[in-house]
C-alpha cells in the first residue's frame, strides 16, 4: 500500500520504469499532503487561544484526516485500476476490459472532486486560522489545488465522457477560486 511506503522509497517506485505507481498515484499524495499540512494548521487554531473557532478547527482537522487517508487510497486504487487494464488487455477480455476502463475514469475524477472540496474549505478556513499557520493553510491548498490538476491530467488519458468532463472542468474551476484565496 502506498500509505505505508516511506518518501524516498516511493519517490524511487515512482522515478522507476514500472507501470505503477504513476501519475495517478502521485497526485493522490500530493492531495493527501495538502490534507494534512491543512488539517495541522486547524489543530493549532484550536483550543483556549481559539474559542470562537476551535470546534470548526476541529471538525476541519477531522475531515481533512479522513480526506487524506482516503487520497491515500485513491493512490493504491488508480494503480490497481491500471493493472487490471493490462490484464485484461492481455486477455482480451472485453467485459474486465470496460470494467477497468470505467474504474480508470472514476479514481481521478473521486480525486479531483475531493481537491476541490477541501481546498475550498481551507480558503473558506484561511480568515479564521491561527495567522502563525496562515502558510501552511495556503500550503496545503496549493497541494490540493496540484494534485487535482494531476488528476484531471489522469482522468483526461482515460477519456472521460462529455458528462463527466465539465463535471470535472467545474471542479478545476473551484480550484482556481481557492488557489486565488491562498495567492492573496
């Protein structure tokens, strides 16, 4: 599982010549960074010094714990749903084949969602933050804000429909907005 590989091992997985982890995987951690580097920065903007805003600190911590261990496995997800493309290629099996496409599409454009969901609560976070953390809330937007670009990059080899494609153009747009809030 890629959650449990230390940095430089999976920076080496993925500088390697496999097919997996790749570029899907990498934006995966790099939302998950953008989750806890937001979430650290809501820990500190809670509790005496923080009354008026330390129970959302917390609840905003909670939910970007959550957003990272699932990026995490969004990360393990988008290279199982790329194996099982190669397998059923070699097998020619068309049923396993769509299957594995339609999973492809789908991890990237879960991803890209996420992204833009928590990036827009931490720019919605930003006022209220303890203003020591203040760059590492911008920090983790700009992660969040990089991986969802990379995952849109992802989703766009895989050849979403025209559905799925302006869904995804309007959480790349979202992405803009929040990144606009942290370059202020």
């Amino acid at each position: 599982m890629i959650g449990d590989t230390a940095v430089a091992a999976l920076v080496a997985s993925l500088a390697a010549r496999a097919p997996t982890p790749g570029g899907g995987a990498a934006a995966a951690v790099a939302a998950a960074l953008g989750c806890a580097a937001g979430a650290m920065a809501a820990r500190y903007t809670s509790g005496a010094k923080f009354p008026a805003v330390s129970a959302q600190a917390e609840a905003l911590a909670a939910t970007l714990d959550a957003a990272a261990a699932a990026c995490l496995l969004a990360a393990d997800a988008d290279a199982e749903a790329y194996a099982a493309g190669g397998v059923a290629r070699k097998a020619k099996d068309a049923g396993a084949l769509a299957t594995a496409e339609t999973r492809a599409r789908a991890v990237p454009a879960d991803l890209l969602a996420a992204c833009a969901r928590h990036a827009a609560g931490l720019a919605a976070f930003l006022p209220a933050c303890n203003p020591h953390l203040a760059s590492d809330v911008k920090v983790g937007i700009h992660l969040l804000a990089g991986g969802g670009r990379a995952a849109w990059q992802t989703l766009l080899v895989n050849q979403p429909d025209e559905v799925a494609r302006r869904g995804a153009e309007a959480h790349l747009a979202a992405l803009v907005t929040a990144e606009a809030t942290a370059m202020a």
